[in-house]
C-alpha cells in the first residue's frame, strides 16, 4: 500500500494510518486539467514566460496556470540531475531540486542497500522530493520515507509511486526525524540538511540532524548510511563506520557513510583486489575503518590498502590526474601504487610514472616539456607551436585560468594543455596533451 501519514512513531506500533489528502498545491496539478497543461509547457521558453502566462491563464484558472509554470521551470533544472525521461514524469519544491541526489548515485547507493540489507525495509529519514527512495524501490526494496514538510511529503509518495508504480510497498510520513521511532526499521538512510539560511553548511554537528544523531540512530538500526558532505574532515568518520566517496562523470558529488552490524555482516568480500586496484566481489561487504572511490558511471571502486604517502621524484614522460573523489578519499598512493609513480611534490596530488599504464581512477597526460613559471616563456613557447585553444589546470598556483588566456593572446590551429603547479616545492609549467592509453575492464 502506498500512503502519507502523519505521525511520529514506529510503523509497526502505530494504528493503520489513514492516507492524508493531496495538498492544495500538488492536487490540482495532478488533475487532467493539470497534465495538460504541464505537458504543454515541457519544452517552453522560460524568456517567453510572461506572453505564455497572459495567454494561458485566458484558458484557465491563474492559480493553476501559476503552479504549471513554476513546476515546468523546476521540471527543467531536474533534468540535469534525474535526465528527461524521469524528470517531466516527477514533481519538485524549489530546495527539493537543489538539494536532491543525482539519479545515477542514488541508483548506486540503492544497489549496494540491496546487498547490504536484502529484502529489508529501508527507512529514509530526511527523504526530500523522493529521489533515494524511487531507486531504493527499483532495486526491489521497501522503502519508509519521513520529512516534515507535508508537500515534500506528497510529493515524494507521488514521485515513487509515478516511476515505481508496480514497485514494493512505499510509504511516507510526515514527522520530525529527531521524534521517530526507528525501532521497526530493517535499515536506515539518512541526508542531513547542510544548507542553512546563509548557505552550506560545514560543520558536521550544525546539519538537520547532527551527525552525531544520525551515526547513533545507524549504529542503534544495525546497518544503514548517512549522507555527508565529500569534503568532511576525515577525523571526523567514526572507525566502525566505511566511507565512500563518490563521483559522476568526473565531478565528485557526495560521501557516504555505511555501517553494519558484525554479526549481521555476510562472508562476501568487496575488499578483495585483483591487481589493478579495483575493488571487486559483492558490494554487500562493509569494512569498517575502510575508505573507498567509486566512479560513475563506470561504477569503478578503489579500495584504500593502508598506504603510505608516495614519494616525491622527478616529473616523468606521463602525468596523471586523480579523480576527485580518489583525492577525497586520501587514496593518491593507491593509484600512485597501482601506476608504479611518485608525485610532483608532497602537497600536489599529481602523480607522475615513465611507462603508461591504464587506470580508471586518473586522467593521462604526455608531457613535453617543463618550464620554471613564467609569462613571458610560455607565451613564447604558445606562439612558436601555434596554439591557439589552451586547457588550463592548476594545482598549488594562484594563477586564475581565464586571466592567463586573456593575457596569452593565443592564436593558431593546434591544442595543448598546460599545468601550473609546483615540482618539488618550485612553482612550475608543465606541458603536455592527453595521452590515449584507455582504461582497464572493470
């Protein structure tokens, strides 16, 4: 049974709820009159908005023509996030699109609730706009999602139920997550807020709940998540929890906290390498302790081994860039291991190796040269081999990329890439392109 309640306690310890009525705002859209229009408006022009709502609201009522428009210009920024074909079929709130997961990374993290917890019920506290709880129910789980706002919440129960419709039984409840009880829970998600009315917020103890409350109310559970921001302090990660650092096309967008019980941990050992660095097996194995990057959409995992920070030494033929998220993970030496590199310095994450070796965990550049920073030698150099489109990468320099492109003037018909950083604590240009070497089968 799909349903919103309004309540405060356990599931299994509260009467059989009764389904709340739609809200004022979401129920006329829902309508045929409502569909409509939203369908007429997928495709508009946000700049024609004005002329389109004059003529619109001959046809219909202005509170509805009102809400369509509002929810088709939410509709089109959710694209970016969920893509078109989910996006046009959901409803949003204006900080329920902003503050979201990403479809792809939630499709992620309900896999491995799946083999974490499977057949469980899976709690979502904090659910927003439902993007977790629609992907915790493609992967065939159960899902309870709680938020306080009521229209969040009826919008959440209608997302899940519009993308999910034969999907397991789903409800949502309107509640204070510090007042619920999660007693009858199988398994807990929880996504703190971290925006506040001055923007995000960066203390982990000033999210909505604390992470001190979500941790206990995990570790209380037995097995769960909780969603923090990707550039926490790592003394900060409770040591019987995993943490996950994840990243979508090259942009790092979230870290995950997984925790479960000992005694409920299956046999299956996702901490197993088989040479290349990439962690394989069951995505069931939550290891304590243990710091990991996954990389979407490939689904790539690099498991932290307890390494070492690499050695400095001289910038080799190749340069390779970690993904953000292997950076955020402090998981360099493992791909610098993995490449047989060094760094460039002991405060660059930049690591560089003679032969070319295939990783999924960083990008590959062919250096050609390497120059002391300067202006004037660079600008030299640029005309000389007639570049004319400059990429430009910065780690350890002050130097913004725009000014230097301004100042360079660059005209020709070829392309290179530039490095400003520093190579053994000196501030340094290294030049270079894109090395086609591909990456291993993951």
């Amino acid at each position: 049974m799909d349903r919103v309640t309004d309540r405060a306690s356990s599931p299994a310890a509260s009467p059989p709820p009764v389904p709340a009525p739609p809200t004022p705002l979401l129920a006329p859209l829902l309508s045929a009159e409502g569909q409509a229009l939203l369908a007429e408006l997928r495709d508009h022009d946000p700049a024609q908005e004005l002329a389109l709502a004059t003529r619109l609201r001959r046809e219909h009522p202005a509170e509805l023509v009102s809400a369509a428009l509002a929810q088709a210009r939410l509709r089109q920024r959710a694209v970016a996030k969920f893509g078109a074909e989910d996006a046009y079929r959901m409803y949003f709130t204006p900080n329920g699109v902003e503050q979201a997961t990403r479809g792809s990374v939630a499709a992620h993290r309900a896999a491995r609730f799946r083999a974490l917890a499977p057949g469980a019920r899976v709690t979502d506290l904090c659910c927003g706009i439902g993007g977790d709880a629609i992907e915790l129910a493609r992967a065939g789980l159960a899902v309870t999602g709680v938020d306080l706002d009521p229209l969040t919440c009826e919008i959440a129960l209608t997302n899940v139920r519009t993308l999910v419709p034969d999907g397991p039984p789903a409800a949502v409840t309107r509640a204070d997550v510090l007042e619920y009880d999660t007693a009858g829970a199988d398994a807990l998600f929880i996504d703190p807020a971290r925006r506040g009315g001055r923007g995000r917020i960066f203390d982990p103890e000033a999210y909505s709940p604390p992470l001190s409350w979500a941790v206990d109310a995990v570790r209380g559970t037995g097995a769960g998540a909780v969603k923090i921001a990707p550039g926490i302090p790592h003394e900060l990660i409770p040591d019987d929890f995993e943490a996950e650092w994840i990243s979508d096309g090259g942009d790092v967008k979230e870290a995950v906290l997984w925790h479960r019980r000992e005694a409920e941990r299956g046999r299956g050992d996702a901490n197993r390498d088989d040479g290349d660095g990439v962690g394989r097996g069951g995505q069931e194995s939550v290891v304590p302790g243990t710091r990991r990057a996954t990389l979407l959409p490939s689904g790539a995992t690099l498991i932290g081994r307890g390494l070492p920070d690499p050695a400095v030494r001289p910038v080799g033929r190749f340069l390779y860039e970690p993904d953000g998220a292997v950076i955020r993970a402090h998981l360099v030496a493992e791909v610098a291991e993995d490449l047989d590199g060094g760094l460039i310095d002991e405060t660059i994450a930049y690591i560089t190796a003679d032969e070319p070796r295939p990783t999924a965990f960083a990008t590959a550049y062919e250096i050609t040269d390497q120059l002391p920073f300067g202006l004037k030698k660079l600008k030299a150099l640029l005309r000389e081999r007639e570049v004319g489109v400059l990429t430009v990468k910065k780690r350890g320099s002050a130097v913004e990329p725009e000014e230097l492109r301004r100042r360079l003037k660059l005209r020709g018909p070829h392309a290179t890439t530039v490095f400003l950083t520093r190579v053994a604590g000196a501030p340094t240009m290294l030049i270079g392109h894109p090395a086609n070497i591909g990456h291993p089968v993951v």
